[in-house]
C-alpha cells in the first residue's frame, strides 16, 4: 500500500517520491541496462534518461495493467536495445579491445548482483535450460526475438512459445 501511495505521488510530480523510487530500484534498473550495453557510463547516462523518460510519463502507468517495477523496466530495456541500435554505438564498438570481449564470454551468468536485485535470480535458476536460454537472450542480453532465434538455431515462433510459456512459469512462481 505504501507502494502504491508512492507511485501516485510520482504521478503527481513530487520530488520526494522520484527520489525514493530512485533509489529502490536504480541498482537494478542499472543491472539489466550494463548487461545489455556492456559499458558502465553508458549504462549511468540510459539510467538517467529512463528515470526521467518515466517522470515525463508517468501518467501512462497503470497498476491495472502490471507493476511498476516491470513498468520501468521495460522502458529501460528497450533504451537500452535502441541505444545498442544506433549508429554511434556501433561505431564506438568497432575498435574494441580483447579485454571487453573476455568479458563477455567470461559473463556466463548475466543474473549478476545488480541485476538481481528484486530477487528474479532465485526464479530465473528454477526454470528448464530451454526457458533460461530464451529469457537471458531476449530479457538481459536485449536480443530480438529473431535474433534469439537465430542464436538458438530455432524457428522464430519456437522462440516466442516458449517466451510466452516461460514468462508464465515465472509468473506462476512470483505471484
């Protein structure tokens, strides 16, 4: 309830409740942006953008239509997956040194700390292989669903089945 009162306040511009959402979920809106962007000042500055994106939007929320913990993070997701889209991302990545990409084949387990924030590990690890694979690609690596096809070897609808599928696994055990 005291969520909820949070959110409207929010709603209502008020500065305190930006600051208090701010900080109950920055690190993990942090989280899944860095696992997708792979680049902390990047993932500061998405941040930002997305908490303000939010404040701008507020009123487009509705507690009908989900919680606003997933709410955010949707924006971010997809500020994140246009970021690694643009033009000047991909120009700044093309001379990349070796360390970034041991990085990232070293990173198996993109469920680190700051993504887990709200928990969504503990979830994410009962699920079968086939759901863990689907949900890395498409919710903390931002691949598309084609290219979470392409990446399974797995036709496009294959792919968004068992998304669907395993996002209500998830559900299922959340709520």
């Amino acid at each position: 309830m005291e969520l909820e009162r949070l959110i409207k306040q929010f709603q209502d511009k008020n500065q305190d409740a930006f600051r208090q959402l701010y900080g109950m979920y920055s690190k993990s809106i942090h989280g899944v942006v860095y696992n997708i962007v792979k680049d902390t000042a990047i993932a500061d500055e998405l941040m930002q953008d997305v908490f303000i994106k939010a404040w701008h939007k507020s009123d487009s929320y509705s507690s009908k239509k989900g919680r606003f913990f997933t709410w955010i993070l949707n924006i971010a997701r997809n500020a994140a997956i246009d970021k690694t889209r643009s033009k000047a991302f991909k120009q700044s990545r093309q001379n990349l040194n070796a360390d970034y990409f041991v990085d990232i084949i070293a990173g198996h387990d993109n469920l680190d700390d700051s993504t887990d924030a709200i928990g969504i590990k503990t979830f994410v690890t009962h699920l079968g292989e086939k759901c863990k694979a689907v949900i890395e690609l498409l919710y903390f690596k931002g691949f598309t669903q084609k290219e979470a096809s392409e990446e399974l070897q797995m036709p496009i609808g294959t792919v968004k089945t068992r998304n669907r599928n395993c996002i209500q696994q998830l559900r299922d055990m959340v709520l």
